[in-house]
C-alpha cells in the first residue's frame, strides 16, 4: 500500500516461476493479489437467481454471467473512476463440467445456448486503484445470447445466401457464438469476433474448394447435436441451408444502450473471426486489423468508407455507428527478404478483395466475397500463415502485433520466412509496420519480433540476449499505457508443459523482445482478456475453461473459489471450476 488515492501506481514486478501444467492456483508476482471478480453463474439481471449448479435452467442462465469469458473490457465510466462496464465474450460452453450426470438433453441445450454470447456488467468501487465489485441488477447489465437478435448490415445484407424460412429477408439473426477476441473501438463500442461456428451445424460439406468445406462445415461437425431442439442447426435442409452463413462475422455491440440492437457486419467479411481492433488513420479513415483463426489461413484488414467523426455528440455517435458497414477489405501477403541476414523480415502488401465496396476478385460477386471471404482470399494468393489470432495495432507506435499461436501441420516444404518453422508447437508473433504510418496504403514492412518456446534452439525474442521467461502459444495481445505489448497464451500445457499465462514484452529500446512472466492461470485454463491499467497498479484477465479435462463429479479444477473436495459448497458456489473475470492489484 502506500499511495494516494488518484495517483498512479504503475507495475512493477518480478518475473514469476512458470507453474507445471498441474498446478491449480492462479500465480501472481510478489507484492500482488488476484482477486475473482465475475463468475460463470453470478446473477446480473434483475430478478436473476443465485447460481445453482445442479439443478441449472436456461431461464436462470440467461440472466446469469456466461460461460467461458474471453474478449475483456473494463470501460470506466465515470471521471472519478469509480464505476466502469465490463464487457466480455462467452466463447463456447464445456458441458461435461458444466452439467451433473442425468441432465434431460434439452435443458443442457437450452442452457447453453444462454451462456455463449456477450455479457455488460455494471462495476463499482470506493475509489481508483480498489478492487471492483459487479452491480447485480444494474441498469445498463446485459445478456446477449443465442436467441438475441442481430441485425445484418453492410453489402450482404439481403442477401439471398442469408436467407433462411425464419428470416426471408436475409438481414435478422437471432444470436451470436464462439464469440472469440474482440475491440474497444474509439467510439465506445466493442467488437466481437464469431470464430468456430461450424462446430454447431450438421451440414454436407464438401472439398476444400465449396463454401461449406472451407469453413470446415461438414457431416460430422455438430457433436453437440443442436438440430434435435431447433431445425435451424441442420444446414443439409433447404429451410436452412444458409444458416450458417449467418455466422462468422464482426459483430458491434454499444455497450452503454441496453436496448440496442447489435449488429453483424458483412463488409468485414465472413471467416473464423478471432477478434478485431481499430485504429483512426491520420486522415480519419478507420482501419480493422482482423485474424482467420485457422492453420494456414489469412491476416485481413478493412478500411471504412467514411472518415470518424470526433466528439460524442448525438450526431458524431450516430455517424460513427455506420463506420464499419460500408468500406473495403483486403487479405495480407508477407515476402521475406531471405534469411541471410539471420531474421526473419521483409515487405509486404494488402491485396485487395473490394474496391469502393466492389468486388474486385474475378469471378466473385460483392456477396460472395464478403460471404466466402475465405475462397476470394484464395484466389488472390495472400500467405497463409500459423493460425493468426488476436492482431491488434498499437495506439503507441501505430505497428500492429500479430499473435500466430501455433501450426503443427505445416511441413518442412511449406515453410516461408514469415512461418519459418515446421510443426510450429509455440507460435509466433509478428511485427507489421505500415509505409509512413499509413493504415490506407496498401505496403508494409514486418518482422517476427518474437518466435516463441523454451528459450533456446529455433526460438528468437526480439533480439534480447539475457533472460527470458519461456512463452509458447500467444493468443490475445494488449497493450499498457508505455506501449509495452502483453501476451497472453493457449496451449502451454500441451507444447511446452506449463500452464498458460499473460506476458509483458517491451517492444522498443534495449529491452525489446524481454518476455517477463506476469501471472499463471490454473489448470486446464487459458488466459484470456487481457487487460492492462498499468496507471493505477491492475491488470484484468478472463480465465477460460478451467479443468476442461475433468467431470463435473470429479473435478481437476476449483478455480477460483477453491471448495475443499468432500465439502458441502455454500449458497451460489460450487465444487468446480467457473470460468472468471480475476483483477490482479498490490497487495
Ligand atoms: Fe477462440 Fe482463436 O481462439
Ligand atoms: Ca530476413
Ligand atoms: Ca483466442
Ligand atoms: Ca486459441
């Protein structure tokens, strides 16, 4: 303790020691805390119950906090910093933990489908730099779900691949998942990505070549058997061929209108959208750097039509919430320069799929680029690279980070200097640098400021030479108020046995490339979120699925409230694991 209220307390720390892949405690540095601030099940709507794992209805559910949080934003909203919106995704759901034994298939069903989405959660605190404490019933909380409804907006809209006998319009869509990373963006609202949707469908599917073989739409891809409780999950029907098509968007959300109707944004394309994140050129013009999470799948941007208008007035705000549905996409391609020089670097180029908001893919429409987003990009040979998650620009530098987490299938023949390794367990990220700071011009120089593992042999952190802590699997990124890049990672236990973490890495001066530990999520979990407010001493994760690999009988986690096995929970806790918002502070 120590400093004033108000005043900034900034992060210092000592590298933690890297927990085995067993350990279930959440590790923070010396001189921190962690404490669980949101968890799967806690009440937020009025009138909601408290949570009651074992006997769980999707009524409840729906006016509880979702499952499995990951895009995580804490939005202050008041100049004493004593009230903030926390938004955030709920990806997917782990049944087998989730549920006890016996559940009736349509009640688990139901259930999850309310605890996918997004969640607004009023927070509250006696003064900057405390802990938050969630406003249960607050005005502005808010559940999205699977059944909440979205509107289509941008050239596809109406589109007669985006119709369905529930919307023959082509342009309303009931619900949002596998909402992965996402954005804050400069006017308030936060994006969010629908990445594997093709997990829920049965479908036909069909060689690499057809729309739903891409999107790895097939036969077998609806284990959770969702088409027994509602047609629209069995797309081998002509009713609902095209659902979904109605997923794999950017959606946007303001937060501050619960009443809002959030929107799916068809000019930003239709692929696995891990998340996006915004920047304001110079000239106005906002720009979207965007991930395909796949192996061997692409980097994307999207540059809008109009130009931001500043200010929060009515009309700024109205104008603004248009930005992102009309505009122009296109797919990266990074040359290297030869590795003779002993790093990997070299240009780069957008390479258009529209132009003024046109297709510019030969035998592509304007629908079917923004709908097969994946087959236009092939078409135009942009590089295919190691599943890029979160890629998010820095406000600091203007450079744009590029988490690859890994590619275990790519082959010695199909290395390139931007993917330089074969059977890539650890991922790499890497540095994009537009020609004069220019978001709108279509080159770029890059580098691979960080190849990830155990330091050693084929691993490389921005040329730092002393210690590092070994890192593997970047997922999210984010960045302090200094500019120093936080990585936080998924799939640790698996590459290089340790459990997953949240990294900071300056990226400028005599430390760039130093990876420092910050904290280890518990077993089973990857680390979500992350977020940094460096200036008054707290960083926010969202710990995701904890104990995945365990039962609900018999868990192999209690994160985070850690009931002792054989007790009797209190009232709303559980002898398992729940997915949770942590903020870690001084102690
Ligand atoms: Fe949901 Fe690409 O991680
Ligand atoms: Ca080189
Ligand atoms: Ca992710
Ligand atoms: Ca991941």
């Amino acid at each position: 303790g120590g400093a004033a209220p108000g005043r900034p307390r900034q992060l210092p720390f000592t590298p933690i020691d890297p927990p085995a892949r067993t350990l279930d405690a959440m590790r923070v540095p010396v001189g921190y805390r962690w404490d669980a601030i949101l968890r799967w099940g806690d009440p937020i709507l009025p009138g909601a119950p408290a949570f009651d794992p074992a006997n769980q209805t999707p009524e409840a559910q729906a006016a509880q906090f979702g499952y499995n949080n990951d895009y995580l934003d804490i939005i202050e909203t008041s100049r004493a910093g004593t009230s903030a919106l926390l938004v955030c995704n709920h990806e997917y759901t782990n049944e087998n933990i989730m549920f006890p034994v016996g559940t009736p298939a349509e009640t688990l069903i139901r259930t999850v489908w309310a605890a996918h989405g997004m969640s607004v959660v009023e927070l509250t605190r006696r003064k900057r730099g405390d802990v938050w404490t969630y406003v249960p019933g607050a005005r502005l909380n808010r559940r999205i779900t699977l059944d909440t409804l979205f509107t289509v907006d941008g050239p596809a809209a109406g589109s007669p691949l985006l119709m369905t006998k529930a919307d023959p319009t082509g342009r309303s869509v009931r619900g949002t998942m596998n909402n992965c990373a996402g954005g804050t963006t400069p006017w308030g609202t936060v994006l969010s990505g629908e990445e594997n949707f093709n997990q829920y469908f049965k479908a036909t599917g069909g060689a690499s070549t057809t729309p739903e073989g891409r999107y790895g739409l097939g036969a077998g891809g609806d284990g959770r058997n969702w088409r027994s409780v509602d047609p629209r999950w069995d797309a081998t029907t002509a009713d609902y061929k095209n659902e979904p098509n109605r997923f794999g968007w950017i959606v946007e959300v303001d937060p501050t209108d619960p009443t809002s109707t959030p929107v799916k944004h068809t000019a930003m394309g239709r692929f696995k959208h891990e998340g996006a994140n915004v920047i304001v050129n110079s000239d106005g013009h906002v720009v979207a750097y965007m991930g395909d999470d796949e192996r061997f799948d692409y980097v994307y941007r999207f540059v809008s039509r109009d130009t931001m208008r500043p200010g929060n007035s009515p009309k700024a705000r109205a104008h603004n919430l248009q930005l992102l549905s009309n505009g122009d996409l296109s797919v990266a391609r990074f040359t290297g320069d030869g590795l003779a020089d002993g790093v990997s670097d070299g240009t780069g180029e957008w390479i258009p799929l529209t132009r003024g908001g046109v297709s510019v893919v030969p035998g592509f429409t304007t629908e079917q680029v923004l709908i097969y987003t994946r087959l236009a990009a092939d078409a135009v040979k942009p590089t295919k690279m190691d599943r890029p998650e979160d890629v998010e620009p820095s406000l600091h530098s203007g450079r744009i980070y590029v988490a690859c987490t890994n590619n275990t299938s790519r082959t010695a023949l199909q290395v390139d200097e931007p993917n330089p390794r074969p059977a890539n367990k650890d991922g790499h990220v890497v540095e994009m640098i537009p020609t004069d700071g220019n978001h709108t011009v279509d080159t770029f120089s890059w580098n691979l400021i960080l190849i990830c593992g155990s330091p050693g042999a084929g691993t490389y952190f921005g040329g730092y030479t002393g210690p590092v802590s070994p890192i593997s699997c970047p997922d999210n990124v984010a960045f302090d108020s200094e500019g120093n890049l936080w990585i936080s990672t998924d799939g640790q236990p698996s590459s290089i046995g340790l459990n997953d973490g949240l990294f900071k890495v300056p990226v400028e001066g005599p430390e760039r490339g130093r990876v420092q530990q910050f904290l280890a999520v518990p077993a089973g979990a990857e680390t979500c979120g992350p977020v940094i407010h460096d200036l008054e001493g707290s960083v926010f994760v969202a710990v995701q699925h904890p104990g995945e690999d365990g039962s609900y009988a018999a868990p192999q986690s209690r994160f985070p409230d850690y009931v002792p096995g054989g007790s009797t929970p209190a009232a709303g806790q559980f002898a398992g694991p729940r997915p949770s918002v942590v903020q870690v502070t001084h102690s």
